[in-house]
C-alpha cells in the first residue's frame, strides 16, 4: 500500500509542471519580442488661462488633471494624430497587411502603448509617453498627440475669445439702443416740463431748504436766542447788588461804567466828611444826597440794560419766527418742484447710468486683444527619438518561473519524505 503523503506530492509536481511549462512559453515570447522604445513630451497646463476659458470655479489639481488626461485619449485627439500620420497605413505595413487599418483599430493601438503622467512637483505637467517599437514613429506619435492636444485647447481658447467679444459687442449694440430711447425720452420730459431753456445743471431742483440763507439764518439766530435767554436768567436770579457789579461786565455801558465810578468817589469822600465832621455836617448830609441820586440813576439804568435786552432777545426771536417761515416756504416749493421734475430726473439718472456702462464696456473692448496673450496650454519640450530601447518587464515571467520551482521542490521535498518513511517500514517488517 502507497503511503497517502504521494498523492499530494504528486499534485504539487504536476501543478509545478504546469507553471514551468507556461514559464518556459513566457521567456520564448519574452526573448522573441521586439524591444520598446519610450519616446516622451512635456507639455503645461497653465491654471490661469485654463481657468478662465474651460471652467467656472477655481481649478481643483487632480480632478482638472484627469480630465485632460482624458481629452488627450480621446477620439477627437488620437484621430487628428492618425490622420496627421498616416498612421492607418504605416500600422498595416507593420502588421503586413493588404489594406490601411481602420481608425479605430488604430486609436486601440495607440491606447494601449500610451501612458500618460504629472511630472513630480507640479501637476501642472503632464509626460506624454508614447512605448513602440519603431523609435522614430513613438517620437512622432508622442509629437502628434502633444500638437493634437495643443491645437484642440488652443481652437476652443480662440472659440471662447471669440464668443466672449461677439456677446461684448452685442451688448454694447443693445447698450446703444437702449441708450437712444433714453435719450428720446429724457428730452420729451425736458419739453413737457418747460426745460428746454435752461441747462443740464439748472434742471434739477432748487437747492435743499435745509442749505439755503434763511435755514442759516435761522440757526445762527436760535444760537443768539439760547444765549442770551440764558444770559437775562442768570442776570435776574442774582440780588441787586451782584446785579450791578456784574451787568457793565456783560453788556458794556459808559453811562453805567460812569455812575459806577462817581459812586463809589461819593462814597469814599461821604466817610472822610463823617470822620471829620459829624454825622450832621452840611458836607455830610450834600454828599448823602449825592449818593442817593447816583443810586437812583444806577437803578434806572440798571432797569434800562435789562429791558433792552429783552428787546433784543425778542427781536431774535422774531427774525427767527420769520426766517424760520420763509425757510418752510422754500422747503415747500423745493419739494413742489422736485415731484415735478422727478419723472425727468429719474429718466436722466437712468440715461447717465446707461453711457457710463457703455464707457466701461468700450473701455474693455479695446483694452482686449484680438487673440488672446496667455495660451491654456504650452508645450515645454517635443519628443526626441530615444537611443536606447527601455528596459522590459520580466515580472509576467518570473512569476510563473518561480510558482512553478517552489511547487516542484514542495512535491520533491514530500516524495523523499515518503520514500524514507516506506524504507523504515521494510526494515521494521525484516
């Protein structure tokens, strides 16, 4: 009886078998194909300009990155390239056959040897790898696809540009229209309100009460009013005595200021007169009645500063009462006069609103150049045929090669492993 460790030794060597075979058929078909060239071309994507011609929001790296990559395999970019190369008939003489191929045919082969990737650092480059086995015709495809690519964004930037200033101009047209019947407008206002006679600036309304003499007027006067209203009280709260020292300091009198002075000369000589002769002296009892009368005329005119200046503060009060009317009048005929003349004004405004956008729309019509400066797309360097072909990819073969040694050495390793145990079994038998 076969001990059971054969039937997966076994296995395991046929298993192994079949790797070394598909090993074997992998390194004919490795050694027997023709070498690869890499042929490769930079091209730059520049943000700004791509920007604003392709997108409406701020470029997102990767995901605008992809999308190029996308549009330089696409069919519109790889049938310019074949149709730039003739590639349909120079691929069927590679292939040997009769006839061109078809483009598509064409487009799948270039697909399949095209590889496309962002230069380290910046996504902003793109590598146009072209693998083929012919070096110059991988330069001139990669070449081809880099031109193609190129003429594609530059078509669409110029298309953009293009449609940008017609939609410009026509604004600027219907800016002239409307422009036109605004003006129409305006003057007709202008006549039925009795304007044509007076100019640009004497058509709007008077100017604001607010502004005007009389508002001054009254403001300066209601300043003058506060004041002395504030002046008269003061004066009235204080007692006699204080009244008449203070009055000549607030309302400057030469009459007051006088009897002020002959005053207090009075009083000084009535006090030598009763320290040299009694209270009873003929001198003593002139100068009391001096004194008397100098008081009397004090408070008269005392009573006359007073009254005078209420009578200025109600004189005031009455330029003020009167400004103050005449300034409501004009306050109300401004206002009559600026519903008038607000349907007309209304109509100027909007007229001056619509050359103003018509200046600045001109203004960047001519700042703008016919073709545009900043191109979306450069491209940086052209592919060079490469010298040397690029190194192959062993990995397809060296993996069945390897599966298929460690199963063989696995089921070698169990089949000396039975054969010990069996040879130890017929010796314990003998």
């Amino acid at each position: 009886m076969r001990p059971k460790s054969t039937i997966p030794a076994r296995i395991l060597l046929v298993t192994g078998g079949v790797f070394l075979c598909l090993a074997v058929r992998a390194w004919v078909l490795f050694l027997m194909a023709p070498e690869r060239y890499h042929a490769r071309a930079l091209v730059q994507i520049n943000w700004v300009a791509a920007h604003e011609a392709f997108t409406n929001t701020a470029p997102l790296g990767s995901y605008f990155t992809q999308t190029e990559f996308e549009i330089m395999q696409s069919e519109m970019v790889l049938d310019q390239t074949i149709a730039a190369l003739g590639l349909n008939t120079s691929l069927a003489k590679n292939l040997k056959r009769p006839e061109p191929l078809r483009t598509s045919e064409s487009r799948r082969q270039l697909k399949q040897s095209l590889e496309l990737l962002t230069q380290p650092g910046g996504t902003n480059l793109i590598n146009i790898i072209v693998s083929w086995d012919d070096q110059v015709l991988a330069a001139k495809i990669a070449n081809g696809i880099a031109d193609a690519y190129f003429n594609h964004r530059q078509d669409q930037w110029r298309e953009l540009h293009a449609a940008r200033t017609n939609a410009a101009q026509a604004q600027l047209e219907e800016l002239q229209s409307k422009i036109k019947a605004a003006q129409n407008e305006t003057w007709q206002l202008r006549t039925n309100l009795g304007l044509d006679g007076l100019g640009p600036s004497d058509s709007t309304p008077a100017a604001s009460a607010d502004s005007s003499e009389y508002a001054k007027l009254v403001i300066e006067n209601q300043a003058e009013c506060v004041k002395w209203e504030h002046v008269i009280a003061a004066l009235k709260a204080l007692d006699h005595r204080q009244l008449v020292n203070t009055l000549p300091t607030v309302v400057p009198d030469q009459v007051m200021s006088s009897l002020l002075n002959e005053l207090n000369k009075s009083q000084v000589e009535l006090a030598g007169l009763q320290v040299d002769h009694g209270e009873q002296h003929p001198e003593v009892i002139r100068a009391q009645a001096s004194i008397a009368d100098l008081s009397r005329k004090i408070d008269g005119r005392t009573e006359g500063i007073l009254a005078g200046l209420e009578l200025r503060l109600a004189s005031l009060k009455a330029v003020v009462e009167n400004a103050a009317s005449k300034n409501a009048a004009e306050k109300r005929n401004a206002q009559t006069k600026a519903a008038k003349l607000r349907p007309y004004l209304d109509a100027k405004g909007h007229l001056e609103g619509l050359e103003q956008a018509r200046e600045a729309l001109r203004k960047n019509l001519e700042l703008q150049p016919d073709v545009p400066k900043l191109s979306p797309v450069d491209i940086v360097s052209r592919a060079e045929p490469p010298l040397h072909p690029a190194p192959r990819n062993s990995a397809p073969v060296l993996i069945p090669t390897v599966l298929g040694m460690i199963f063989v050495i696995a089921g070698l390793l169990l089949l000396i492993r039975s054969s010990q145990a069996k040879l130890r079994h017929i010796r314990h038998e003998a």
